[in-house]
C-alpha cells in the first residue's frame, strides 16, 4: 500500500469517528438552508430569480468552505503541537503527500455535503430547480475546496490552540459568509459592499454555484468564477508556504 493510500484510509477513519464534527459538517448548512428558505420563501431576488435558486447555493458555499478550513486548520495545529510535522519531515514521506490525503477527503466530504444538500433543497417545500448547467458545480467545487483548503492551513499555522483556530476561523468566515451574500441576496446590500466581496473567494463561489445551479448565469459566467477561485488558490498557497511551520519549537 502506498503512503497516500494509507494516510487517505488512516485520514477517512479518523474523521468518521469524530462523530461530533461529522455532525454538524452536514448539519450547519441544512439549518441554515431551513431558517433562510422560510424566512424568503415564495420570494424573488433581483432579476426575477427565485429566492431559493440563489440562497441554496449561498449557503451550500458557505458549508463547503467552513467545512474545509476548520478540518485542515484543526488537523495542522494538531499535527504540528503533537510533533507529528517533524517525524514527517525525518521520513521519506513527503509533506505533499500528507496534505493531499487531506484534500482527497476534504474533496469527498464536500460531495458528500452537496448531494445531502441538493436533494433536501429539491423538496417541494423549498422548491430548488436546477435550472442552470449544474454539472459545472463540479470544477467550482473543486477550486472551491482547493482555496478554502489552503486557507485553512494558513489559519493552522498561525493558530497554536484550537481555540485559537476557531476564533480565526469563525473571524474569516462569518463576516465573509455575510459580506459575500450566503445568506441573504445581496441586492439587499449597499453597492459599495458589493464591490467589496468581489475580494473574497466565497463571493465566486456563491456566483459560480448560482449560475450552475440557479439558471442565473452562463458558462462564459461560470468560467469567470473558476478564474477568480483560481487566483485564491493561488494566493493562499503562496500565503500557507509562507507561514508554514514544522514545530511550535521553531
């Protein structure tokens, strides 16, 4: 077996065991979808588009995201408190390869998350249609998960407590989460504020799901939010080899 195999195995039980975690991973973004599909339900958003066709994918972003930065930022402070970087670090394993069998799980949980998601906001009660080109989600999620995933290891190797991960975590997400319209169509915010999420990796993800899953947009529309997720992958990577350390010691 190879070490990506292992670590993949090794990474995917110890997250199926965090019975906590696992939990609200799936369970957050369906309260969320509960509470704002009442709040706006029967609504439409600018443009005619229905209210569920733009807060679903919103708050779908937000879910994957959030999921994607506490994992890896929770798992990279453990791993560097309990000395498990530097015993990496002395074997011919690479680091890489320890991070990719993270991403591989982040990947399948954020599937995961999408398809629970989808089919409870395709109940008639909320009234989901897709009536965009919805196979396109599946690059956007990629690069979505890519970003936030690298996001997270810059927040892992900043943060040497989990408390500290959690404050800068939710210190990242929450107002990006508001800012970007997850929860909320942003018509109802002022122009100024809207221009600035065209800052945020979230703000593309929430318009590219939107356009793929809500019939907003097209595919040229679509290619632009993969491009801006592009850039945030970029960007946070350089951010995580900058900041990455191998101990709390160094």
């Amino acid at each position: 077996m190879s070490a990506y195999s292992a670590l993949t195995r090794a990474t995917y039980a110890a997250s199926v065991r965090d019975k906590t975690t696992l939990f609200f991973t799936f369970a957050f973004p369906l309260a969320f979808l509960v509470m704002f599909g009442l709040i706006f339900h029967g609504q439409h958003v600018e443009g005619g588009l229905a209210s569920i066709n733009y807060i679903a994918p919103g708050v779908l972003s937000w879910g994957v995201g959030n999921a994607a930065v506490f994992s890896v930022g929770f798992a990279l402070m453990q791993w560097r408190r309990d000395d498990l970087l530097r015993l990496v670090w002395r074997t011919p394993t690479p680091l890489r390869t320890l991070l990719a069998s993270r991403w591989t799980i982040a990947l399948a949980v954020a599937g995961a998350q999408t398809l629970l998601f989808i089919s409870v906001a395709l109940l008639p009660f909320f009234g989901l249609r897709l009536d965009g080109p919805w196979w396109a989600a599946l690059p956007l999620l990629v690069l979505g998960v890519t970003a936030f995933l690298a996001l997270g290891l810059v927040v892992g190797s900043l943060a040497d407590t989990p408390e500290a991960v959690a404050a800068i975590a939710n210190l990242l997400m929450v107002p990006m989460a508001f800012v970007s319209g997850s929860f909320f169509p942003d018509d109802l915010m002022p122009g100024w504020l809207r221009t600035a999420a065209k800052v945020l990796p979230l703000h593309y993800l929430n318009e590219g799901l939107t356009d793929a899953m809500g019939g907003r947009g097209d595919l040229g529309d679509i290619a632009l939010d993969c491009a801006g997720l592009t850039v945030f992958v970029l960007l946070f990577g350089l951010a995580a080899t900058r900041t990455f350390r191998w101990s709390n010691r160094t």
